[in-house]
C-alpha cells in the first residue's frame, strides 16, 4: 500500500494557469485523512512555492531547487537542510560550458536568492538580483563566507534542449549533476549526486518508508530518476518522452487532473485495505 506520495508542480500537479484545480485540493487533503504524507518535489525555489503552500498538510516540508532544499513550508520556507554545489566546482562548470557551447548564459540560485548574468532571460524580474558575470556572482572571500549555491542555470539561446542537455554533461558531467525542466535551453546544475530522487530518498528513509511505498509524478527530464527510484510512478499524459519511457505508468496530463486522478485511485485501495483489515 501506498505511504507517500512525492508530486512535481509545474506541467504536473498544477495547471498550465499555475492554479491548483478544486480537485486537486480535496485529492491532497484526501490523501493525508488516509495516512498517505504527501511530499512537493520540484525545482522551484523556496520563495516560489506560495502557489501550493495553502495545501500543505501534516509535516509541512517540500523538496524544491531540484533536491538541493528541504523546507518547512508551514514556517513560510525556512530552510531544514540544504545539499549545496559548491563555488569552485560551480566555476569549472562555468568555464567547461563556456567552451562546449558558446553564447550560454549563467544564473546562480542562492539560499538567498537568484542572480544573473546580463545576456541571462530571467523567468521572473528579481528586485533583489545582482546582475553581474557568473565569475563574480560566485566569487567568495573566504571558503564558506557567502550563501549556499543550491544550482547554477545555463541558457543558451539557439540550441535543442534535448542537445544542449546533452552536450553540457559530455562536457562537465563528472563534475556536477545536469537536468533541465524547462520547454526552452535552459539546464539546471546540482552538486554530483544531488536530485530529486537523492534528496526524497533520504527524506523516506529517516520516515521507515521503502521505495516500494512511494507513489511519484513527472513530467519532464528532472523527475526521471525519481520515477525510476519510486516503487510506481506515473508519467503525466503531457510529459517528456524520457519520462514517459522511465515511470512505470501514465495517468492524463496536468490540465485534466492526472494527480488527482491516481490519487482518489490510491485512497480508494488505503480505505478499501483498512475495511478489509476490521
């Protein structure tokens, strides 16, 4: 029986409006009434997760930049533990792009915040963003003087998103982890080791729970390894084709519910289960 379920946001539990539909929201609360904790795994930032904070139940935390962060969204983000790349490896990273595919540009994702590079196409406008070269962005003083890196972000403004993932883990692929989860060129870069299935993993073993009791959704390239790690996953009907071939099935895609859909599926078993035990 399932004990925890381990959801991607964007293109999967939310909708393309970023909205989170009225069924979704019984499916969840449903969910945590049945004993199944359910655990936000995505890429997003701490400050952007307020689009699901709302319906966070029981123990509060959320996986976010990719498994760099585990946050306590119920104190408003607050950072529990954080898996960070560090500034010198993020460096050769840099310079190893820089070569491989020239014209990309670098962002830097920070405990505290987002910087950039002027070329760079940020999502949003951060008031709070430094624009400077990714050389000065991740320039410290003093080993461990200045904020966690959690990933560093390339853009490139021509080439394939498949092709330039591609290429920047032939080019620096023993130095840090590499994935994307954008429609666009853009790469997201982790310390080696860390991603979303990693970081869930550890988050499930400190809580008795085997990978078999895991229940996970995805959409796009940074959710595969933590759909081959869950003991069934289910590839929305929107998703990647990697994603797709990586979970173990396939509900329907973010904008018809494809969440909600297994889960009022799982809750149904639980409930089923525990009148059969009585």
């Amino acid at each position: 029986m399932a004990r925890l379920i381990a959801t991607d946001l964007d293109g999967t539990l939310l909708r393309d409006d970023k909205s989170v539909s009225p069924r979704t929201i019984a499916a969840l609360a449903a969910a945590e009434q049945a004993g199944i904790e359910v655990f936000f795994v995505t890429g997003r930032p701490a400050r952007w997760m307020d689009v699901v904070s709302d319906h966070v139940h029981g123990h509060g935390l959320a996986i976010c930049a990719n498994g760099a962060a585990v946050v306590d969204l119920h104190s408003g983000g607050t950072f529990l533990e954080v898996r960070p790349l560090e500034r010198p490896v993020a460096l050769d990273v840099v310079r190893a792009l820089r070569a491989a595919a020239p014209g990309a540009s670098f962002a830097v994702e920070l405990t505290t915040g987002i910087h950039y590079e002027p070329q760079y196409p940020p999502f949003f406008l951060d008031p709070g963003a430094t624009v400077a070269t990714a050389e000065k962005l991740l320039f410290e003083e003093e080993p461990g003087s200045a904020a966690p890196v959690l990933k560093l972000l390339a853009q490139h403004p021509e080439l394939d998103p498949d092709v330039f993932l591609a290429l920047a883990r032939e080019a620096a692929g023993d130095r840090a982890a590499f994935t994307r989860s954008s429609p666009t060129a853009l790469i997201e870069i982790s310390a080696l080791g860390v991603s979303k299935a990693s970081t869930l993993a550890l988050c499930c073993a400190e809580r008795g729970i085997a990978a078999e009791e895991v229940v996970a959704f995805g959409d796009m390239p940074n959710d595969i390894e933590m759909l081959s790690w869950a003991g069934r996953s289910f590839a929305m009907g929107n998703a990647h084709p990697d994603v797709i071939t990586a979970a173990s099935g396939r509900t329907v895609g973010n904008n018809e519910d494809g969440v909600a859909v297994v889960i009022e599926r799982l809750v149904a078993d639980a409930l089923r289960s525990r009148e059969t035990a009585g």
